[in-house]
C-alpha cells in the first residue's frame, strides 16, 4: 500500500510541476520538450491510479471472506471445512 501510495503521490507531484511550468512555455525556450514529460507523467499518475484501485477492489474482496475474519467454529477449526485459521490471522 506505501509502494502504491508513493507512486500516486511522485506522478502527481512530477504532473503538477510541470504544468506548472507551463506557464512560461513561450518566454523560455528550454521548455520546448515538457511535453515529453507531461505525456509520461500523465502516462505514470494513471497507471498509479489503476494500482491503486485494484488494490483496494483486492482489500475488499478479502474481507468479505470469514476465514479472514477469523471466525471460528466450537471445535477449533474454521467455519469453511477442515482449514484452520493462519497463524498470522484474526482467529477468535
């Protein structure tokens, strides 16, 4: 999620910046080529923003599950059949 996050945020701010430099587009000729870095910009922030909400489609997927949940039967043992809830996991 950091990794997601911090791509979304460095293509934002990189796209800002350089329609930000825009505004001197006529009156300095070294920005000739900012398009080039608007295109791959643009090109960065949606595919961050793509990550992002398949990442959180993915979160909400898991946690319709009640294995996830960790919601146990009286014997022990998970409420889907014979599995036994992670070691890592939410179990009660």
């Amino acid at each position: 999620m950091k990794a997601v996050n911090s791509l979304l945020i460095a293509h934002g701010a990189g796209l800002v910046t350089c329609l930000t430099l825009l505004k001197d587009y006529d009156a300095n000729p070294r920005l000739k080529g900012i398009g080039w870095f608007i295109t791959l910009f643009v090109t960065g922030f949606g595919w961050a923003m793509f990550a992002y909400a398949g990442l959180i489609l993915h979160r909400e997927r898991g946690s319709f599950s009640t294995t996830s949940r960790g919601l146990k039967e009286e014997n022990g043992r998970s409420q889907h059949g014979s599995q036994s809830c992670p070691p890592f996991g939410y179990c009660l």
